[in-house]
C-alpha cells in the first residue's frame, strides 16, 4: 500500500519539480516559490498532518548555497516526504509554514539561528539555540568550531 | 624546659603560656566551626545536562548523600553554600551561573560536578564553556562523563576536609 | 565584583506591554529539569501569555559531529537524550546502517529492541519520578530512583557505564550480554512489578495528585498534531499513533504489545500512559527475552566491523582495515537519509547526508523535545501558575535532546 501512495505523491509533483524515492521516502525538489503551494497540497490533499523536521545544508561552494529541507509525515498512511528547495548566500529566504503548521515556528528560528535562512512572515525569527549577541551562524561551513564568543568576561582577564 | 607546645624564650614567660592556651582555644573553635560547617552543607544543585542522572542518583538511596549531611537541597542561592554546577554549561547559560554565585553569601563553596563542568569536556565549541573556573573560583573538581556516585561522594569528602582545615581568626595579627 | 551582567534572550513581551505581572521561571529552577526559562506573564494566578526560551544547553552537537567520524561520534549521540541513551545509539546506528546498506544480525535485532525497551523503562521512570517529586511526592520519587539504580548497575555490567553507555556500533552492537544478565534481567523485571505497584497505590486514587494533574494542560489530538506533538504527549490525546506499530523497524513487528492511549490529554493522562508503557516495555522484553537467536552480534562487514584484535596483530589485511577504520572512518556511500524512531518522548529522528567520506557532511537530530517546547504554550496559557510545575514535568524536556 506504501508504493501505492509513494507512486500517487510522484505523480501529483513530479512536474515541475524533481522526485524521487530514496529509502522509502518520496523527495521531491523544487523551486523556493511553490514551497508554501506544495506543502498546502500535502497537508490538504495527502494528509501529511505532521511537520517533522525543518533543517538546512550548506553546500558552499554551489552557486545556491543552502538547500532548505522540510520533513512531513502522514500519521494516516505512515508515510514520509521530504521536500527541499535551494536557495543562495545573497537572498537566503522563503516562506514560512507557520500557517500551515505551529510546530514550523520553533523549527524555522532554529534554521535562521543554525544558518541564517530568513523565513518570510514568521515574525519571530529571535536566537533560539544561540543567545542575543552572537554574531553568525555556527553551523555554516565557514564558522570555525571553536570561535567561541563569551557572554561573561573571563576571570583571568579582569 | 619543657612546658608543652609552647617554646621556652627568655622573656617569654606567662606571655607565651596565655598566648598558646589561646590558640588552643582558637583551634578547637576552629575545629568545631569546621565540623559544623562540614556536616551541614546545603547544596544549590545548578542541573543542566546528563550529571544530573547521577546527582538524582547519588542524592537518593542507596547512595545517599544524606549521610553526610548534604542532601538538603536549597534552590535558593541565598540559603545555600555549595554551589554543585551538575553538566555542561554554555555560554547562555554563563551569566544565570554568574549572577546565582554572586547572590550566594559567605562562606560558600563550589564544586564542578562532571568532566563539561571542569572542563568543556568533549564539547570544545563555540556553544561551552570550557570549565566553569573561567568564570568562578572551583573548590572541589569531580571527574567522570557522568562521575559514578561513588566520586561524587569522594568529592564531598574531600571538600568536607577542606571546609574542617580552615581557619576562622576572629582577630588579626596586628592585635 | 559587580559587573552588568547581559541577558542571554529577550523576551517577546515584557512589564510595560503587557498589562500584566511578567514572572521569570528558570532557567536555574528546580522543576524547569535544568534549562528552561518561561516567561509568563499573570493575571492573579492566571497564565495569560507564555514565553519559552530553550537553547541553555545547546552544546554544538550538529557542528561536533561534522569534525569527528561516523563511529567517533557515538558518545555525542548518547548524550541527546540522556535518560535513554541506547535508544538514541540505536537510531543513529539504524540510519548509518541505511545508507550504507546494511542489514544487521539477528541477535543484533532482537538484542536491540530489548534494551530500546529497556531505556524506555529507564527514561519513562526518571520522568515520572522527577515530576512526582515537584509536585511533593518524595517517597515516589526515593522508589522510581532505587529501581532505576538497579536497572543502571544491570547496564553498567553490560557495557561498562551506568548513564551514558556509547554502545551500539554501526552493523551491531559493542560487546555480546555477559553471564547472568539474563537472569539478573528477571530479577529487575520481578521487582519492578513491587515498586511500581507501590507508586500505583500511592497516586493513582490520591485525591491531591488527582487536584493537580486532572484537566491540566489538557490538549486535543488535532491541536497537537498540528503543534508537532508526537510520543506519550499524543497518545494521552487519544492518538494511538506510535512508530513502532504504524512504521515498524528492528523487531517490532514480530512482538505483541498494545499502544496505550489517554482520554483527555491532560497531566493525569500522561503519568498513567507512561506508567502503562512500562508496562508494555516489559511485556515486550519478556517475549525477546524468549525469542533471542544465538549468533554473532556485528554484521560480518569489514567497511564497518572493526576485525578480530588478534587478526590485528597478525595480519596486514586486518591491521590495515583497523587503521583505516579507526583513522578515517567507516566510508559511507554519499547521500541522505530520514530515520525516525520512536523514542520515549516521540519521534526521534536523524537526518544525515553523506558526501562520501568517513566524516559525516551533516548530523541533524529531529528532536522530540525541542519540537514539544514549540507547543509547550498551548498546554500552559489558560492554567495556574502552579500549574507550570506539573505540566512541564509531564512533557518530559530533556536539555541535552532540546538543544543538542
């Protein structure tokens, strides 16, 4: 029944994006505009009632830098989606999907704090994981590991 | 001649006497101080990370730090005096370690509960502090990912040993 | 020393916007488990708005994993969610092994899902353990914590630690069960059945305990789903929507257990959902227990079994296969992949992405926790302050998975 439903999700979005089936999971990619369209479709038509995961990977030396990447599952069909879409170093920017989904709101100030992707319309893009003050985003490639910016002066250096 | 602890010198004489009959007294004064401080500590368990299971552990039985008189825990820093920084603190979490030390009045003592809290531990990143003792003066480190109870305990007797070994002059030298 | 000390978070609302009394919880807080802070702002008692900042432990896991390689790792994936670090050992493990397209042993299988049942008993303990004890129940807490000592001297005779264990391996496990687990394994199993039976009796009629967990911070199953809810969290809705029946992976499929499921998704719902999946984790590693295959642990794969020690030190083949797995990592193929498991706070996922190599070009944890936190207002806003205390106790936050 899996590949059933895996071969409807290909059908409906394999134009004009890219799909395929890797490890059970359909992925389709697309362009940063018809993010909010094709998840409003998962959500609506599929039934991918649960966002999972929203997570970003820097490929540094691609002319689109980031690929953003969304996980949806289907409590229904037990079945999961990945989608992603490529954005660059100048613009990195797309839609929100707090709309659609509350958990996305957690998940997307994560992805701006971890990479610096601006997510359009979430209005509260605030650190998350790192702390008012630090400048960057650690988990670009070309954040060193131990550049660490300390919050409170050492005791050696008062 | 011989008159006990103290050393004959010429004149010396009931000076010295009183003098190492006082310090007699300002040591076991000492002693008791020690001993009193020593069995009842009051820890501020500042818990963040994975120590904390062994912090769960080592406070309830069997190994149970109660018998040492330092099971009590006070979460407010301004009725406690061990401040137990239990895990891995960032450098977010930095300031709230900073501000709960300072509220803390004397005598207070700190231990660095577990190899994130003596050192960073294995997360050398811009995320951790790498030891709490760049930020406040440590008494007691207890090693370990997370330290078995048994090192904890080891911890608290050795800082148990230091709080009895330390000296409280009511007056100074120039007296 | 006086210095002015900065604030790591600013709020959304504070004092002077909001038209009502804004309380700072945490993050150095007794029952916020270490490093939550909530900001709430009051009318009376009553939580109006809630603002929750997580983050305090964020230990530079993502960025960690990509300077070691896929097997050095393996302590930082322990320490994720540290109450039930096999189960996250095992997912990790599960999701390398996909790429590289391995399948497992049979006794790796089955010895995997029994202890994933058996960390779940662990962590499903410390959590009602903590949360009963916020809410004054000492003596509960005293039991839970003494049997869970015993199950951790049980897995420290097994793979050498009692919290943080770092035993699974990529194609198997770290070591075979010594003599005499198995029985001491009964043992644990028979008193676990004395304690709980205490706690049942303590807590399930008390009329104080009821006071404080009944309709509090209930939600319902579409708000939850729609917050990202997974785990206990859902299924005290009334979801009976559990990875291990609906997706199922090791050997979940050959056992026979039921997926409890609450009534109105509030405090009380969640204590007594964890207290019956205890119930079902043993259930389930007794029928393991039967069904245990003999046979060797780690798959027969020189890309990610390290050889026999004394081949090492007779054999070039094998030496060279040592060093190269040791020094450079086991290579796998390049790729991505989604594993989720199901942990004892919801869907623990791993998202990684292979560029070849024996060093991992990303290591991303869909963690349970940090999405509840997302939702964690929705089951706050409307209650007590008091409220807060048993509420978060119920959702089960733990630092090292929140944050990573």
């Amino acid at each position: 029944m899996r590949d059933a439903i895996l071969a409807s999700l290909r059908e409906a979005f394999a134009a004009p994006a890219e799909a395929s089936i890797a490890h059970g999971t359909f992925v389709v990619a697309l362009a940063p505009e018809s993010v909010v369209a094709t998840a409003t479709r998962l959500r609506g038509e599929f039934g991918f009632d649960l966002l999972q995961d929203v997570t970003a990977v820097d490929w540094p030396r691609r002319a689109l830098r980031f690929d953003v990447v969304w996980h949806f599952y289907s409590t229904t069909q037990r079945v999961r989606v990945r989608m992603k879409t490529a954005v660059g170093e100048a613009a990195p920017e797309v839609e929100t999907l707090t709309g659609l989904y509350g958990s996305a709101g957690f998940m997307e100030r994560e992805c701006h704090d971890m990479y610096g992707i601006r997510f359009r319309g979430n209005r509260d893009l605030r650190p998350i994981l790192l702390y008012e003050g630090f400048v960057g985003h650690p988990l670009r490639k070309d954040y060193a590991k131990e550049h660490e910016q300390p919050l409170v002066p050492y005791r050696d250096q008062q | 001649m011989n008159r006990g602890a103290t050393i004959p010198i010429a004149d010396a004489g009931a000076t010295t006497h009183r003098r190492s009959a006082f310090e007699y007294l300002t040591t076991k004064k000492d002693e008791l101080v020690g001993w009193g401080r020593k069995f009842s500590i009051f820890p501020y368990p500042f818990v963040t990370a994975c120590c904390a299971m062994e912090f769960m552990a080592v406070s309830s039985t069997p190994y149970d730090t109660d018998r040492f008189g330092a099971a009590l825990p006070r979460f407010s820093p301004r009725q406690s005096d061990l401040l137990m920084v239990v895990g891995t603190v960032t450098h977010k979490q930095a300031p709230i370690l900073l501000k709960v030390y300072e509220q803390m009045c004397e005598p207070k003592w700190v231990m660095a509960f577990g190899a994130c809290a003596t050192s960073g531990g294995f997360y050398q990143n811009y995320a951790t502090l790498l030891g709490i003792d760049r930020i406040i003066p440590v008494d007691v480190y207890v090693p370990g990912c997370p330290p078995r109870p048994e090192t904890v305990i080891d911890g608290i007797m050795q800082l148990q040993d230091r709080i009895a070994r330390q000296r409280h002059p009511i007056v100074n030298d120039a007296f | 020393m006086s210095i002015e000390l900065p604030s790591p978070v600013r709020a959304a609302f504070d004092a002077e916007s909001e038209d009502a009394v804004v309380v700072n919880i945490g993050p150095s807080h007794p029952a916020t488990h270490g490093t939550l802070q909530v900001i709430a702002a009051l009318d009376g008692e009553k939580v109006q708005r809630v603002d929750v900042h997580c983050g305090y432990l964020h230990r530079g896991f993502e960025k960690e994993c990509e300077s070691h390689t896929w097997h050095n790792l393996m302590p930082y994936v322990d320490r994720l969610n540290y109450c039930s670090a096999l189960i996250n050992d095992f997912a990790y493990c599960d999701a390398v092994e996909r790429l590289m397209g391995i399948e497992i042993t049979p006794r790796c299988r089955y010895l995997r899902t029994l202890l994933s049942e058996y960390s779940r008993i662990c962590d499903h303990l410390t959590c009602i353990a903590a949360s009963l004890m916020e809410l004054g129940a000492m003596t509960a807490f005293l039991y839970l914590v003494m049997l869970r000592d015993h199950m951790y001297e049980h897995l420290a005779a097994l793979t050498g630690a009692r919290v943080t264990y770092t035993y699974g391996r990529i194609g198997g496990l770290a070591r075979d069960l010594p003599d005499g687990w198995l029985a001491r394994l009964d043992e644990i199993l028979v008193e676990f059945y004395e304690f709980t039976g205490r706690i049942h009796g303590l807590m399930d009629r008390n009329r104080i305990f009821i006071d404080r967990t009944r309709d509090v911070g209930a939600i319902s199953s579409a708000d939850a789903l729609h917050w990202g809810f997974t785990g206990p969290i859902l299924r005290s809705t009334g979801a009976a929507i559990d990875l291990r029946k609906d997706m199922p992976y090791l050997a979940y499929a050959e056992l026979e257990f039921d997926v409890p499921v609450g009534i109105n998704g509030d405090n009380y719902d969640r204590y007594y959902v964890r207290m019956r999946e205890m119930d079902e984790s043993i259930r389930m590693i007794r029928q393991l227990v039967g069904k245990l295959p003999q046979g060797p642990i780690c798959v027969d794969d020189r890309r990610c079994t390290f050889p026999d020690k004394a081949l090492v030190y007779r054999e070039i083949q094998s030496l060279i296969n040592h060093f190269k797995l040791v020094m450079d990592g086991p290579q796998v193929p390049a790729g991505e992949v989604y594993v989720g498991h199901e942990a004892p706070n919801g869907e623990l996922g791993f998202y990684l992405v292979s560029d070849g190599s024996g060093t991992p070009y990303k290591v991303h944890v869909r963690s349970p926790s940090f999405v509840h936190m997302g939702g964690l207002h929705k089951l706050l806003e409307g209650y007590q302050l008091a409220d807060i205390i048993p509420t978060f106790g119920s959702v089960n936050m733990i630092g090292g998975e929140c944050d990573r």
